[in-house]
C-alpha cells in the first residue's frame, strides 16, 4: 500500500510539472514575433521603388511582403527545407542526418535547422549555438507551426533573415543586388539570395565571389535534379554573372521621401508620380 500511495504520489507531481510545462510552452511565443523596425519605402503610381530610407535601426528593411514569388520559394525551399510543408516544423530525420554528419567530420558542417526552427533563431538574436538552444529551437518551431500557417512561416523567414552587411530579407537584397522587385528575379538570381542566408557574412556579392559561384550553381543543379527547372533554363541560368556591389536605394524624389520619412508612419507609401 505504502509503495502504491507512493507511485500515485510521483504520478500526480508529473502530471502536475507537464501541466506547468505545457502552459509555459503554449504561451512561450512573443507577439508579435519580430519587432523591428522597417525602412520607409515610397513607390510610384506603377508600384516601382522610388527609393528608400535605412530603417531606425540602421538596416535596410523592407516590410513583409504579401506572399513569396514562385521562384524565389522553389530555391529557398530546396536550399534550406526541401520538407518544409510536410514537417510540423522539426525534421528528426535531418537532424539525426546533420548528427552523423557533424561526428564523422569532427565539426558542424550541418545543423539540421528547419525554416521553422530559422525563423526562432532569428527571432532569438544573439543566442549561442548549444545543445540547450537547439531543444528550445525545436520546441518554439513546433509552436510556431500552430500560430502561422506554412505561407505566413516562409514569409517571416524571408523578411527576416540576413543576406549581408546591412540588408536584411529578401524584397530588399532583391531591390539592393538586382534592383528590382523579388518577383521578377530570374533562375539564377532567385538562387543566388536562396543561398545567401546560410553564411552571410562569409558569402555575399562582393566577396568570395568564386565560392558565391559554386553554391549557386549547386542549387541551380539541384533544382533541375528535383525537377523543377529543365537542363536548358539550368545552362543558361548558369551562364549568368553574379551581381556586382549593391545598388543604391536612395533614387528618385529624395526629398518627397525624406519628407514622407518624416511624417507618415507607413512602412511603403504609393505615390502618384509618374517614375
């Protein structure tokens, strides 16, 4: 009897730590995710950039976009989480792959992340690469996946994440390296910022120009192995060059944006000028 009373007893204070657990982990997201601030984007009447202004944080920053160009999701996708709308945002099967793969070559050369688990880094600036931060990664990603659906997800992702020196997300890399809205980016471009992201303070355009190279056109690659490009568009996506230095955001109109800077709250503003 002593020994019953004494199981129900341990059985009752779990029951009580996973209760505490689980209420912690239901209200463990901040909201909103991400806080900061974004640049002031001003448009002309034909929703081409203008301009913009660096972000109060000192970042270029453009606001998230309302949905991910087709190309540029088929790159990201197939670079970073080629499982992503499958997996409930923890792979164990990559993470166990990234596991033996970290053993047998003495070092990270993987980690296993997926977007989900990205986007919680992200959020989470700053914090160091341990054992413990990956458990927490994994339990905020699987989090993540009640709160946001997968579109909402890959767009935080791609806001959010850095594609070298100041630039961050990928409407503003795409304004900064190619100057031009993401969803006109061809093959080639798309592949060059899907990459970027994964080291960008090593590889980015104007730097290690010759390993920028080969990591685009190893994704160029996989995407016609996967089927999602044919052997020409991947030639000929090949064949173009990188992107020289970043362009300039501060174009037309420069003190209609300074003034809208001033005084407009919004993050983009449509004007009526004729670009």
């Amino acid at each position: 009897m002593f020994y019953l009373n004494k199981i129900r007893k341990r059985y009752k204070i779990g029951i009580a730590i996973s209760f505490v657990l689980f209420t912690f982990w239901l209200f463990s997201l901040p909201e909103p995710l991400f806080n900061a601030p974004c640049s002031t984007v001003v448009l002309d009447n034909d929703g081409q950039l203008m301009g913009a202004r660096l972000a109060a944080d000192g970042q270029w920053r453009f606001p998230i976009p309302d949905s991910t160009p087709h190309k540029m999701e088929q790159c990201i996708l197939t670079f970073e989480d080629k499982w992503f709308r499958k997996h409930p945002g923890v792979n164990l099967i990559s993470l166990f792959r990234a596991t033996k793969q970290n053993i047998q070559s003495g070092h990270i050369v993987s980690g296993g992340s997926t977007l989900s688990m990205q986007v919680i880094r992200l959020s989470r600036k700053d914090k160091k690469r341990t054992f413990l931060e990956k458990f927490i990664e994994m339990a905020l990603a699987l989090r993540l996946e009640l709160r946001y659906t997968k579109d909402e997800i890959l767009n935080l992702y791609l806001t959010n994440a850095p594609f070298g020196g100041n630039t961050v997300g990928i409407q503003t890399a795409s304004w900064r390296y190619f100057g031009r809205d993401c969803k006109d980016l061809s093959w080639a471009e798309a592949s060059t910022l899907a990459v970027l992201p994964n080291s960008p303070a090593l590889i980015h355009p104007g730097k290690n120009r010759d390993r920028l190279l080969r990591k685009r056109n190893r994704l160029l690659a996989k995407l016609q192995k996967e089927g999602i490009i044919d052997e020409e568009t991947c030639r000929l996506a090949a064949s173009e060059p990188l992107p020289d230095k970043p362009k300039s955001l501060q174009k037309m109109a420069p003190h209609l944006i300074d003034r809208i800077a001033r005084r407009d709250n919004r993050q983009i503003t449509r004007s009526t000028i004729d670009g």
